[in-house]
C-alpha cells in the first residue's frame, strides 16, 4: 500500500501528524503525546513519520532506522544496555527488533523511520 505518490515532495516537519496520549504503561515523566503517518508500506518495510511531544516515555523497538528531523531529546537503551543517543535534527539512529528504550524528549521529536 503506497500513500505517497512517486516523484511526491513533503515537508517531513511540516507534516500534520494525528496524535494520541502516550500509553499510560510506558510514560515515565509529564504527558506526552505520539502520533505517526506512513507514507509507504510494502511486505518489507514501512516508511513513515513519528512524532513524539515533551516528556519521558519507555517503548520495545521494531527493527528501524530513523533520522531526526526536528525536535530534541535523549534515546537511553536499556536492553541492551547501550550508551545513549542525543537526538537532534540530522542524528540518524538504528534500532533493532526488541530493544528496549527510554525516550526521554526535550523538544517535540520528530523523525523520518524504515522499518
């Protein structure tokens, strides 16, 4: 299923992203808020936009790479125990299948992923 046609240009954080409450069993701090497009979706992979709003939230990761492309925070790993990522527009991060995070967000986060 394709939702963006080819040869289509977006603004990634420009985008209008619908949002929900984070679960209330994964947030840690404050309230934040996180909602997600896909622009592309095959069998194999997912291609979308995420965003995240201020505060402190846990998730277990699909297998992904991400760049950010607004928005600021700290990616903390703990499982496997990894050394944190300071996220800011430009970092690109790998992510695999069942790792386990802590996203702990300054600025709304936003980020371009394939998973």
């Amino acid at each position: 299923m394709s939702r963006m046609d080819a040869g289509a240009a977006l603004v990634a954080a420009s985008l209008v992203l619908p949002s929900d409450a984070a679960n209330a069993s994964q947030v840690q701090a404050g309230s934040p808020r996180t909602g997600f497009i896909e622009l592309d979706e095959t069998d194999d992979r997912t291609i979308g936009v995420w965003e995240h709003t201020p505060g402190v939230s846990t998730d277990v990761e699909s297998d992904e790479v991400f760049v950010v492309v607004a928005g600021s925070g700290t990616l903390e790993f703990t499982e496997p125990p990894l050394p944190p990522v300071e996220l800011r527009p430009g970092v690109i991060v790998r992510l695999t299948e069942g790792m386990r995070t802590v996203w702990a967000v300054r600025e709304t986060l936003r980020k371009v992923y394939v998973a």
